[in-house]
C-alpha cells in the first residue's frame, strides 16, 4: 500500500513576459505544492522538511527572477513542468521508495497541475 503526503506549499516571486498572450513584464507570487507517494517507513512516508527543502532549493532558481532567462516561453505550464523536471530524481534519491505523483503550481488566481 502506498500513502501520499503533501507538505506545506512553496511560495516564490517572479516575473516573465509571454509574447502570444500578454507581452509587457509582468509579475505574479506563485505557490508549489507536491504529492509523494510511497510505503510507511517507521511510521511516515517521507520527512516533511526534506522533501520541502528539496522543493525549496529547486525554487530558489527562479525565486525573484525574470522566468524567460530561464524557462523558454514560461507559461504556468512550461514553469511547472520546469519544476517537476528537477525535483523528481532529488526526491527519488532522498526517498527511494517513493515517487512524485503531483505538483500543483498556482499561479495568481490559476493554478496548474501535473501528474506523471
């Protein structure tokens, strides 16, 4: 049997520009949130803080920055498949037996959803 955790959402300032939809810079405060999935270890699934510290340093990167210098066209889309991209083997390594099975990235008032 596998359980899900959801630690507490990552917040993250950033701007970005996106030239068919709306091409002025603009900003937005975004919020991460991640599912992990995976057996009861000793009682838990996976520890709260490591796998937000995982989600944190991974936002650190785009936390306070222009997203197009990172992401290509960054739509909430492109960003939190962006995410998911780097979060997913850190958290296989800190938690063997579990897997990402979710990240929610809102963005504003919208949010968008990705499962593998």
């Amino acid at each position: 049997m596998r359980i899900a955790i959801e630690p507490k959402p990552v917040t993250f300032e950033a701007c970005h520009s996106l030239p068919k939809f709306c091409p002025s810079a603009h900003g937005h405060s975004y919020r991460v949130s991640v599912k992990i999935a995976g057996p009861v270890d000793h009682g838990i699934v996976a520890d709260f803080q490591v796998v937000r510290r995982i989600v944190k340093a991974v936002v650190a990167k785009l936390d306070h920055r222009m997203l197009n210098d990172v992401i290509e066209n960054p739509t909430a889309e492109r960003v939190a498949v962006w995410i998911w991209n780097r979060i997913e083997d850190k958290i296989r390594r800190s938690h063997p037996e579990c897997l990402l099975v979710g990240l929610r990235l809102v963005e504003g008032e919208h949010a968008v959803e990705v499962t593998p």
